[in-house]
C-alpha cells in the first residue's frame, strides 16, 4: 500500500475513533420487533405504562411509523442508548457535565455500559478494559426485577436493558484482539479493512463498523423491517437451554469473534471476501435473533399483570 493510500485510510477512520454503535439502528430495532411478537398482553401493556413516562416519549412517537403507539415506543426506545452519543443534552465522561433535565438521574451518555473487551487470545497480556457490560446487564435485570425500585429507576432502566441485549449479541462489542505487546484493537474499531460490497464511505471502514452494518442499512423501519424481523424468528427458533444469562450470550459472542469475526488474513488492511461477508451475514442475522428471542423471555419474566416481577 501506498503512502498516499495509508493517510487516506487514517483519514477515513478518524471519525470512528470512539466506540462505534453495537449494531446499527436496524439491528436494534430488529431485535425488538422480535421481542415485541412474543409478549404476552399483561407484559406489553406493563412495559408501555413504563415507556410512557420516559422523557423521550415523544420524540420516539415521531419517529415511528404505523398507528400502535406501544410498539413505536419499544422499537425506538431500542436505539436510545444509542441516539444520546449525538445529543447535546448529554455529556461523555471526561466532559463538562450539562445540566440534569426533568426524568434523568443525570445526562452521561454511560459508553462503556455497551462493551466489554474479554482477550483474544485468552489468557494473553493485555490492559484492563473499561467496559462493563457484563455488569451493567445484571443490574439493570436487578432494577427492573426488585419490588423495591422506584418507577423513575425502572423507567430509565428499561431502555437500556432493550438495548444491551441486543449488544451483548454482537460478537466485536464481548471482545478485543491483543497484541503481544498488550494493545488492544477496541473490539475491532483498530483494524481498518476494505470492504468491496459496501458503498463509500464504508467501502473503507473498520472491522467493528462492518459488523455493525451487517443488517440492514440504519434508517430502516415500517414493514419492511417488520417483514425481516418476522422471517428471522421463523428461521432460527429460540434458543434451547436453562442457562439463559448476560454472562452465556456474552460468552457465545466472545467465542464467535476469537474464532469467526475476524477476517483469516494477516493483511494490515484485510479484504472482505465473498464467503467470509455470507458467513458473517449468516451470524449477524442468527445473533440478532437469538437476542431478540432471549429479549422476549427475559422481559416475560421481569412484567406481570401488575407490571413487576
């Protein structure tokens, strides 16, 4: 590669170079769309009684498409955690604070509740990540299922949970592949690749981005998102197994990506190839549904008829 083609590269990625989205938006909404068929009335309605007093509401209305208000407000409240990365209400850690609005407990934007960078390879030499979405999933499980919480704390963990189930399944936001030195690749925002079956500018991106994007373009929704989330239920079925945790779905995509996520090249800038864009296809849409699936169940658990555990 040239040296004009390397500065271009580098160019390219710099507006990446915080964490990018664990899925895009239509990832996310997909996931819900899965969720969502699969609840029961008590739970639906339980959860849009929630949904409703968020501060967002409206805005989530606004945005959404078809005439029933509670499904709008899943599917959107999906990609919340998300949409706040731009919003300047909210501040990064490391920022001035701004100013604590009506319904928040404060304005941080919580990056590193999205990701944890388990090693790849095991066991190696590597920094501690400060990532914690391994924690912050239980505990957002725990908000939303104790008697004790007040309806302020369940209604600002609600989105959050949606959202970071559906991240715990993206195989880049459980992983980081270390050097022997001990530097991390940020869950492969680090390694830039070329992908010839995108579109510029994401023809020259990085690993994370592309696993990102994998379903769908993000401004997706209505019936066509609605259409696909419908075909990815009936293709992969729930999940078999009792131990359905964060730490087992975190685990699975930690697998994937030591194994799967990675091109098998060691080119500094590696080339998507045509069987490994249809394999990882095939993962993104399995792991998308299998959150959703798992979203559905979890949220069953945690709302009744009286909208608590």
């Amino acid at each position: 590669m040239g040296r004009r083609r390397q500065w271009c590269w580098l160019l390219l990625l710099l507006p990446w170079s915080w964490p990018a989205n664990a899925w895009n938006a239509a990832g996310h909404r997909l996931i819900a769309s899965i969720a969502w068929r699969q609840l029961d009335p008590p739970s639906r309605a339980a959860i849009g009684q929630l949904l409703r007093q968020h501060p967002d509401y409206a805005q989530w209305q606004s945005r959404g498409r078809g005439d029933d208000s509670e499904l709008i407000a899943f599917v959107e409240a999906s990609t919340w955690p998300d949409d706040i990365r731009q919003d300047p209400r909210f501040y990064s850690h490391g920022e001035p604070p701004t100013p604590t609005l009506a319904g928040y407990p404060d304005m941080e934007r919580r990056r590193h509740w999205h990701y944890v960078n388990w090693p790849i390879p095991p066991g190696g030499k590597h920094r501690p990540s400060d990532g914690i979405l391994d924690r912050q999933l239980p505990a957002l499980i725990d908000t939303l299922g104790q008697r004790g919480t007040s309806t302020a704390e369940r209604v600002y963990a609600l989105p959050w949970l949606i959202h970071l189930v559906g991240d715990a399944h993206q195989p880049l936001h459980a992983a980081s592949r270390y050097s022997a030195d001990g530097v991390g690749d940020r869950g492969g925002n680090e390694l830039a690749i070329d992908n010839p079956f995108a579109a510029p500018p994401d023809a020259a991106s990085n690993l994370h981005r592309y696993w990102d994007n994998l379903p769908g373009p993000p401004w997706w929704r209505g019936e066509s998102l609605a259409l696909k989330a419908e075909a990815l239920a009936r293709r992969y079925p729930p999940p078999g197994g009792r131990d359905e945790t964060p730490a087992k779905w975190l685990l699975e995509s930690w697998r994937i990506a030591d194994r799967q996520a990675y091109p098998p090249t060691g080119a500094a800038v590696p080339t998507i190839s045509a069987t490994f864009d249809a394999r990882s296809r095939d993962i993104a849409d399995q792991r998308i549904a299998q959150a959703g699936h798992r979203l559905a169940a979890l949220l069953r658990r945690l709302f009744d008829d009286s909208g608590r555990r």
